[in-house]
C-alpha cells in the first residue's frame, strides 16, 4: 500500500477541515480533489457541472485519480464526496493508501451546509430529502471504499485527526 491518507465522506463530514489538521500533525501536503480539478479546468465545480454535466466532471476525477497513483512523496487528499462510488475509483483509492471514511447523519450535513451554494447537488428543490436520499445510498459504499469508518458527528477536528495518524502510524506511516 502507498503511504498516503484519503479521506472519504458525504459533502460537509469534514474532509477539507480534517485534511488541514492532519497535515499539521504529519506534515505531509494536503490535496483537495476538487480544487486540483478547477486549477486544471480553469472553472469551478459548479461551473463543470453546468457547462458540461455530472458525467465530464466525473471522468475528470477518474483521471486525477490515476495521476495521483504516479506521485512518489506521501500526501493527505480530501475526496470530493461523489468520488469514491465509482468501482474504478474505489481500486485506486486503496492503491493509494489508508482510505478513511467520515461518517456523518443528514442532519449534521444540512447545519453544516445551510446557505451552501457551491455544491450544484445541493441546489433547489427539497435539500433535506436529498441529502437523505443520496446519504442513504452512498453510505454503504464510503463504507466498503475505506479501511476504516469515523464517527465524526460529534468529534472534535483534532480527536478524528488524532485517530487517524496513530492508525497511520501502527500501519508503518511517518508522524
Ligand atoms: C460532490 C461533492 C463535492 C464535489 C461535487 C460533487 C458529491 O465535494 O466534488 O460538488 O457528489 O458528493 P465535497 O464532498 O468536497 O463537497
């Protein structure tokens, strides 16, 4: 297994936030999916969505992915939070290295992204039965896409990050 950590999750678990502190605690550089995709697309997630559909910004994942499997230094990445359904994705992720699951309840995703207007799957129309629709469906595959699964509703940033590197380093990785 490569040495990096990929964190998982439904939009809001706090995969942004946790990357941030696990790389002050590893000091490993921390990659944001999404934000590697709107530097080399020039746009935001938003704008992808819109212009060219759910689909292109899929495949743009798909092939961040694969590249990121060339790196040689370790590194944190934050998973945009529809990444890891795909049956491709989810072989690269564990290639990749300690693939770790935020788990969150619809309710802490809508106190967490009420106002949000960045995510296009969130927009118009009844938020909270989507976020519960899509949460029940995708939970299971977050869960069978990672090693482990965190409970993260109520976890300070620094307690998950904490469980995190002591897994990561009972597994061989640097502190
Ligand atoms: C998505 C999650 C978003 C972003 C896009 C689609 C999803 O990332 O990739 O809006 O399908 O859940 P975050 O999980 O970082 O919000």
């Amino acid at each position: 297994m490569e040495r990096n950590i990929i964190l998982i999750g439904f939009m809001g678990a706090g995969k942004t936030s946790v990357g941030k502190k696990l790389a002050q605690k590893t000091g490993l550089p921390l990659l944001d999916t999404d934000k590697l995709i709107e530097q080399q697309e020039k746009t935001t997630v938003s704008r992808i969505f819109e212009t060219r559909g759910e689909e292109a910004f899929r495949k743009a994942e798909t092939d961040l992915l694969k590249s990121l499997l060339k790196k040689k230094e370790s590194v944190i990445i934050s998973a945009g939070g529809g990444l890891p359904l795909k049956e491709e994705n989810q072989t690269i992720l564990k290639k990749l290295g300690l693939v770790v699951y935020l788990k969150i309840q619809p309710d802490t995703v809508l106190k967490r992204l009420k106002g949000d207007t960045t995510r296009p799957l969130l927009q118009g129309g009844d938020v909270k039965e989507r976020v519960t629709t899509l949460l029940t469906r995708r939970a299971p595959i977050y869960q069978r896409a990672a090693h482990i699964t965190i409970e993260a509703d109520y976890k300070t940033l620094n307690q998950i990050a904490e469980e995190i590197t002591t897994l990561y380093t009972i597994q061989g990785g640097t502190k």
